[in-house]
C-alpha cells in the first residue's frame, strides 16, 4: 500500500509486422500497460482485424454449444491453475477446424439419439395404447348406443349388422388437460355420431415433441362412415394428438404387442450404446475445453487491442499509445523484446517515451489484504493522480471506528474466528467459484472482517463488555469494607436501604483506577447507564475532532506535492486554525476537566457545555470559570476562528487575480533577468522563456500558473462553496461522530435485553431439568446473537463507519475525481461461460 499513487508515464509502441501479436500477447501475462483507442472514428466492423474477431466469435459460440452438452450430461469439467497461453497464429485455424469438427460429431450423435429417443416414446405410448383399448373393445355394450337401422328388404341383414360393416376406429394419445376440451369439440363437430372412450395412463410418459413427463390418456373413438372420420383426424391434429393404427382382431393386437416388445429391447440397446458413445466423446473434449476457452478468450483479447492500434505509412509497423507505471517501464522492453522473439521478426519492437498534457489514470497497488479496504475508498471515488490515498490510513481507523460502536469482547471473538476461518480456508473457497453473491460479498472482505474483529475485542476489553457481562480479571477498585469501618454504614443502613451509594473521598473506598477499561463494579451500578453516558459522548467527540483534523492536515501533502504553496498559507491554515481554535478547544477543555478535578472536586466541577456556548455568546462572567484567564483565551479562539473565515473566502481568488492580473510583467522582467544570466555564463542564450512557463513572485512553478483563460468569478464562486461546505461541515460534522457515541450505548442496551430475556430465563431453573432446558435456550440465544447483534447490528456499525470515512474524513482532502487504471491483463478478463454458470 503505498501512499499515493505511481507516476505513470504515455509511451508509444512499435510492434513490428509479424511479431505484433506475440507483444500483445506478452502484455497480456503481464498486465503491464492500458492501452488507448487510436481509431476512435473508426467503427467495429471495419477496423483490420474484425475478421480475426468474427472468428473467435464463432469459436465462442461452438465452445457455449459444448459447455451445455458437458454440463448436460454432467461431466466435470478439470481446471488448471496456470491458464495456458495464447496460442500462435498460425495454430487458430487447427482450434478452429478441431472445433468445427467436433460440433459437427457432436450435432450428428445428438440428432441419432434424439430421434431413437422419439421413437422410443413413439413406441412406449403404442404399447400402452394397445393394452388399455383392449378393455374398449371387449366392452360389446358400448355398440348398442348408436341407433338401430331397419333389416333390409333383400340381405335379410339387421341394422346392427349393417352398422358393424362400416363402423370405423382411431385411437391414440392426448394430454391430460386436454381431455373436456378434446371431448366438447367431438360431441359438437359429430353431432353426438361418435363414442369416445378413454381411460389415463398409470405412468408418466415423455412428450413426443418437448421431452417432459406428464400424465396422457389414451383414447378409442368409434365412428360410423367416412364423412365423420375426416372430422375425427381434423380434430385430433388440432389438438396435438398421438394417433397410432389400431388393430382389427385380438391375434392381430397380440402380434403387434410381440413386436413392440423386441424393437423396444433393440432400442433401448442402441440408445445405450448411443449415450456411452457420446459420453466418451463429451469426456475427451472436457480434458480440453477449459484450456480451448481460455485461449479463445486471449485470442479475441489481443485482436481487440490490436484494433486500438494504427498503422504507420508504409503498413510496416503498428503503432500504439498506452499508459504504463514508471517503474514497470524496464518490464514493458523485457515483455516486447520477448515477443519480437517468439516472432522471429527481423527488427525488434521498442518504447518511446511521450509528453503529454492529459490527465492519466490512477494505479494503487495493492494485495489480499489491502484490497478490500482499497475497495471501501473507490467506492466512494476514485483518486486523482498522485493525490494522497486514504486507504493506509482506513486499515486502521475503519475497524476502530466500527469498534467502537460495536464494541463486545464476546460478539468480537466470534466475529473474528469466522474471519480467521475464511482466511484459512481461501485457497480452498478461491477454487470452488461460489455463485452465491452474497456468500463472495462477505470472503472478499474477510481481512476486513477480521480486522473489525479484533478490533471490537479492543474496544470490547475497554468497556468491559461480554456478552452485555463485565469482566473482573483486576480485581476492582472499588471497596464497602472502608464505608462500614468509617461507621458510615451500618446493618441498619443496609436493611433499610435497597440502594447506596459508595463515596470516593471516604479513604479507602476507592484505591484507584482499574488497570485497563471500565471498572466492573459499574455492571452493578444503577447509574452505570449515565456514566457510559458521559463518557461515550464526550470519547465521541474526541474521536471525531483528531479524525478530522488528521484528514485536514493530510490536504498539506496534496499542495505541497502539487506545488501550490500558496494553498498551504491560503486554505490549510485557516482550515486548521478554525476547526481547532472551536472543536479542538472543546477537546482541551473535556480532558482538561478529566485531569483537573478529582471525585473530591467533583460537585464543583462546571458544566463544559455551558462554558462553549457562553463562549460564542460573550458571556458567562457570573459562572465559575474552568482555570484562569479562560475568557481572554476564549475570546482570542474565537477571534482567530472568525477571521479565518474570509481569509479562506478571499485568500486564493484574490492571489490568484494578482497572480494572472498584477504579477505578469514582474514574471516577464525577472524571466528576462534570467535567460540573460544564463547567457552571460555560457556565452550564448541557450533557453527562452515563455510568460506561462515561469516561476511567479513567490518561486512558483509551472503547476501554479493560473490557466490562461482566468476567471475570476468562476475561481471566487468556487472558492466560496468550498468555505461554506468546510464551515458548517465542521459543525455537522464534529455532530455526526456522536453516531459512535449512540450504537455503542444501542449495541450495549440490546446485548443486555437479549441476556435478560432468553439467557437469564434458563439459567435460573436449578433442577436437573433446567440443565436440558439450557440447551434449547443457548441454541435460542446463539440464534438471536448471531441473527440480530452480528448480521444486523454488525452492519449498521459497518455502514456508519463507512459514513463516517467518506463524508467526514475523506472530504477534508480526497477529490475522489480520477479515473482508474485498467491494465490489459488477461486474468482481469471477464468470460461469458462464467458469468452464464458454464465454468
């Protein structure tokens, strides 16, 4: 971590012709450099490589295509740790045509199985047909219902018998919730001439089309004529019917069914031999589809970076612009003659060096510890270049902060040995890949966890605070024997009285203060709540003052690095000197009180609230004063305040008036004094100097020359906002940090509610029952602990820390402006079988 950010540099790049993509590819295992679009007019499509693209689009696609076979048929698919690289040239055609290959394979198996599939559906559901309309047709009675037609004159023939000759059949399948429809629709189109029988399936079988299991019915419709049948089949194919031939006579059914039999046996046989076959095949080609992804995803990595550049006049040489850190620039030759190597071009690649007027990114370095709390400040913004980072610094004070308003030697163990098991488990959590996002919120911030932890164990051994229980492990200062042997306290006393009160200035009842923390006799105490109270409040606010007054003073580093001195007299100062000649004062006079009066002293000791508000008023002379002389250094304090206000108003805007306006031919005569110094030296005038180029009045550099078009308005605007925003920031602001004071007595207050109501009500049964109606109460209050002080509590500590670092102590010197450097670095590269859960 460091504490600004590196000093990056533009360079350009000359990647020779034939060895351009092995360059690329090597700044891309080394994630060195941030490239710039040099084509930016130009669009996708038309730029020189958006074939080489289309290709590994096209590879994308055939490897998503494999990925859900594998993961269909769930075959794991081995990872590796170190990706492979990317792959020459010269072997993308091989990928391409073994890809091609085996998705033609692929598509063919999968087309063979489903349609043995389908018949094997096809076949299953005849076979239930042919069973199930059996018992239609032995059922004679069903006949009767159509009506009679008189015997004939010439044949001798009885209606029954001349219907029968006629009378037709069609039988299959149908989806269960089809049925009344399907019924309705015959009753209406046939005029009631035909008899529908059907009967539900005991099995779920396969639809033929889509493949899922629902319950069918299998039907039988009797018809009388050809008229009717044409109506039966239009009906059916309206409604997705499965019809299948129905035999005439109980021999033929029982061959049919024979040879049903056997053509399912063979089928079900080469659909096994199918499912082995294309399981081999899908089992070869994941040993290599994880290295086949990542080199496609490299592929089409470089060949989009090589879009961003252009080429020379001659289409020799390939030209790009890139943003790279100082002191990786001896990395970045090694990375480009590397690959001039393995391309085997005849004229190396090399660096050059460029100015540049533009703003570049912004590059913290960082690590699995500091990552997460690098986290917490970009997401407020990210820095401007070489602006000082606040991440150091928020390793610290941000569990501190959450500490003290969580602070719990029970709640904090616990925090931190869940933190300390995701450190321990990371290598192992890191390969899983979990897609829960919630789970990988919580194993990014594991070190701040941590930290959040051991820091409430802190703050939780200085209140003296577990599990809303105090801790005697000093014995306490406090004794009753002095009371008793003063005859201060009697039997009587004690009988009459459910309430006393220990007097510290009766020798002996206070031998002084516990070693470290809050005294444990207070747990006891009826007033405990008023004492934490007080002392939280008043912790509060001195928290809050060193917190801001240590982000004011770290905007010194931002002007000094900037070369604006004049801000170090204009705007730091008065900064300063107002937040401390108001708030610091009211630190002085907390610890001044603390150190000052004694227990004995105590009742006479004045009210610190009374004594500040007096002070901006100019009153207060009837009061006791806290030491002497206080109203003349009052009086100052708020005279100085009160005049750092327009000196931070005025102080820049006017300077940088003179500076542009006044001070530019004072700049013009002492350049001149000095190009003519230097010629009288050297003997010649070796250097000119422009009217923006040189140092001003005060020895300013570059950097401080007021911009060319200067306006005075916009600066004094601008200038009047940020006075506002500082001046009544300190105020809400220093009210703000009393947030630390109020979860903490929240978090104390619910800790204590939850013991006396769940843990209490076990442990005061005595009986040998209580000990097992002990365990359900623990698991009860384990429950609630973790649910509500944890989970809940824990984030609501965390979300006003974060409050508390961002508004309050961030804006005191963190523009939070800049723009992020984003490396080419394949392994920041994000891949679309992952994000869709195929890897």
């Amino acid at each position: 971590m460091v504490f600004r950010s590196e000093e990056m540099c533009l360079v350009q790049l000359f990647l020779q012709s034939g060895s351009e993509y092995d360059c690329i590819s090597e700044l891309g295992e080394l994630g060195l450099v941030e490239f710039r679009d040099l084509n930016p007019s130009v669009s996708s499509f038309q730029r020189r490589f958006a074939s080489e693209i289309k290709r590994c689009d096209e590879m994308e696609r055939i490897l998503g295509y494999l990925l859900r076979e594998i993961q269909k048929a769930k075959i794991a698919i081995p990872g590796e740790d170190d990706g492979p690289l990317a792959p020459p040239p010269r072997q993308v055609l091989e990928i391409m045509e073994q890809l091609q290959r085996l998705e033609m394979e692929l598509c063919e198996v999968a087309k063979n199985k489903e349609k043995l599939q389908r018949n094997l559906r096809e076949l299953t559901e005849y076979t239930h047909m042919l069973k199930i309309t059996r018992t239609f047709i032995h059922s004679r009675s069903r006949y009767e219902e159509f009506p009679t037609v008189e015997t004939g004159s010439v044949t001798g023939c009885t209606g029954m018998q001349r219907l029968g000759a006629k009378l037709g059949f069609i039988s299959g399948l149908i989806q269960r919730v089809k049925v009344e429809a399907f019924e309705r629709m015959l009753w209406r189109v046939c005029k009631g001439y035909t008899i529908l029988s059907y009967t539900e399936v005991d099995e779920s079988l396969a639809d033929l089309d889509t493949g899922e299991i629902g319950k069918s019915v299998v039907f039988l419709i009797s018809f009388w004529g050809d008229q009717i049948r044409q109506k039966v089949q239009k009906i059916c194919d309206c409604y997705h019917c499965h019809l299948y031939p129905h035999p005439e006579n109980d021999d033929e059914r029982a061959d049919v069914l024979d040879s049903l039999r056997i053509r399912i046996q063979d089928l079900n046989n080469v659909l096994h031999r199918t499912e082995d076959y294309l399981r081999q095949v899908l089992q070869k080609a994941a040993e290599s589809a994880y290295s086949w992804v990542v080199q496609v995803k490299k592929m089409k990595a470089i060949y989009h970076i090589l879009n961003l550049c252009s080429f020379d006049v001659t289409n020799k040489c390939l030209i790009a612009e890139v943003w790279c850190p100082v002191s990786d620039l001896t990395n970045l030759r090694g990375a480009l003659e590397e690959g001039s190597r393995k391309g085997d071009a005849t004229v190396p690649s090399f660096v050059n060096r460029i100015p540049s007027s533009d703003t570049p990114p912004t590059l913290l370095r960082t690590n699995k510890f500091t990552s997460g709390f690098q986290s917490i400040v970009e997401a407020y913004g990210v820095g401007d270049y070489r602006e000082v980072s606040p991440a150091p610094y928020t390793i610290i004070t941000f569990p501190f902060l959450f500490a003290v308003m969580f602070g719990d030697l029970g709640h904090g163990t616990v925090m931190s040995l869940f933190a300390l098991w995701m450190v321990l488990m990371e290598k192992k959590q890191k390969k899983k890949r979990s897609g829960n996002e919630i789970w990988a919120t919580f194993f990014s911030g594991r070190y701040i966890i941590l930290m959040m932890g051991l820091f409430s164990i802190y703050t939780g051994l200085i209140y003296n605070d577990c599990f809303s229980k105090s801790l005697n492990i000093f014995g306490s200062g406090w004794s009753i024997k002095p009371m008793f042997a003063n005859q201060h306290w009697t039997n009587k006393t004690v009988q009459s009285n459910s309430l006393l009160t220990l007097d510290p200035n009766v020798s002996g009842v206070f031998s002084g203060p516990y070693p470290f923390g809050i005294d444990p006799i207070w747990n006891m105490a009826v007033n405990r709540l008023s004492f934490l109270n007080s002392y939280k409040m008043k912790m509060s606010v001195i928290i809050g003052v060193i917190h801001m007054s240590f982000g004011v003073v770290l905007s010194v580093f931002n002007h000094l690095h900037f070369q604006q001195k004049f801000s170090v007299y204009l705007v730091f100062l008065p900064e300063l000197l107002f937040l401390l000649c108001l708030f610091g004062y009211l630190v002085f006079m907390i610890v001044y009180k603390w150190l000052v009066f004694s227990a004995r002293e105590s009742s006479q000791a004045p009210s610190i609230l009374i004594h500040f508000i007096n002070m901006f008023v100019m009153q207060g002379n009837d009061i006791t004063p806290l030491y002497p002389g206080q109203t003349g250094l009052q009086i100052f304090l708020l005279v100085v305040a009160m005049v750092s206000v327009p000196m931070l108003l005025l102080g820049k805007p006017l300077y940088l008036h003179w500076l542009y306006r006044g001070g530019k031919a004072l700049r013009r005569r002492r350049g001149y004094e000095r190009v003519r110094r230097v010629s009288e030296d050297d003997g010649s005038i070796t250097s000119t100097c422009d009217d923006d180029e040189e140092e001003g009045v005060d020895g300013l550099t570059i950097r401080e020359a007021p911009p060319k078009q200067f306006d005075f308005a916009d600066v004094l605007l601008h200038q009047a906002i940020h006075t506002i925003e500082f001046c009544l920031g300190c105020i809400s602001n220093t009210a703000s940090y009393l947030r630390l004071w109020a979860l903490s007595l929240a978090h104390a207050q619910l800790s204590e509610v939850l013991w006396a109501m769940v843990m209490r009500l076990g442990l005061r049964i005595t009986t040998k029952v209580g000990v097992v109606f002990l365990v359900p109460v623990f698991g009860l209050f384990a429950t609630l602990t973790v649910s509500i002080l944890l989970v809940m509590e824990g984030l609501s500590a965390f979300l006003h820390a974060l409050r508390l670092h961002w508004v309050e102590f961030q804006n005191k010197f963190y523009h939070g402006t800049g723009v992020k450097f984003l490396p080419f670095d394949f392994s920041h590269l994000p891949s679309v079988f992952e994000q869709d859960g195929l890897l």
